[in-house]
C-alpha cells in the first residue's frame, strides 16, 4: 500500500465519522475515526474528532487522552485545546483546563467557547472551595477533651 492510498482510506473513514457523528451515532464515528488513525496516525484532526465523540459519550478520560494526542502532532490545533479543556474540566482538572483555555485565547482572544469555558472552570473551582472549607469546619478531629468524655 501506497502512503497515497493510505492517505485515501483514511479520509473516507473520517468523512464516514463525519457523517456518523452528525447522525448523534457517537460510537460508530468513534469506530471510522479510529479506522483514519489506523491508516494515518500522524494526522491530528483524525484524533481531535475521535475526542468530540467521547466528549459526547462522556468518556471524558479518552477525549482527554485523543486531543493530547492530536496536539502532540499539531501543538497549535485550536479545536483540539478546547476539546482537551472541556474534558478537563468534566474530570475537575481545573489547572490543565485553564492552562488549555488560556493558550486558546492567546491564540484567538474572542473565542466564544474558550470564555465560556473559563467561566465554568472558574465557577468549577469555586464550588470545591466551598466544599473543601465546608467538610473542613464539619470534620471534627478528636481532641483530648472528646477523648477523655467518651471514658
């Protein structure tokens, strides 16, 4: 096979993912995608679509790994980020999410999706704060007064 031929089949498999997806049948795109990784896995679109279709099956943890797959190939792949940033922040993986949102940003300072993402991971950080200082004032740790109550 021919590195022409390879290129071939691996762009009808993701147009086949293409259509699959856009059908709302997530698991059979995540199958043609993984075909077009298989013919050329060198290609970072391959991997980013495959990431949109575990976002939408919410497997966060491979939509996570397939865009850092896909930005290992092409860093500056936008789509990737901001796919690689909503399953952080499904995860609570506040500080990758932002770091993630913030390099969108740079690139394109009035990405729409990249604010709204900012604004979830802030607001997803806050109510761990809260949580956290909640079940810290709630927890009580045995002193020597309640050791010595309970005889």
């Amino acid at each position: 096979r021919t590195r022409g031929d390879a290129k071939a089949l691996a762009d009808a498999a993701k147009e086949k993912g293409n259509t699959k997806f856009k059908e709302g049948k997530y698991s059979e795109a995540v199958e043609h995608y993984s075909r077009a990784i298989a013919h050329c896995p060198h290609t970072s679109v391959f991997f980013a679509n495959r990431s949109m279709a575990y976002l939408k099956l919410k497997r966060w943890q491979e939509a996570e790994e397939d865009a850092s797959a896909a930005l290992v190939i092409d860093p500056k792949n936008i789509k990737a980020l901001l796919r690689r940033a909503s399953a952080c922040c499904e995860q609570k993986k506040w500080e990758r999410a932002q770091r993630d949102v913030r390099a969108v940003l740079e690139a394109e300072s009035k990405n729409g999706q990249a604010k709204q993402l900012l604004v979830t991971i802030q607001k997803g950080r806050k109510v761990e704060e809260a949580t956290k200082r909640e079940l810290t004032k709630t927890s009580t740790v045995p002193t020597a007064e309640t050791i010595d109550a309970r005889g």
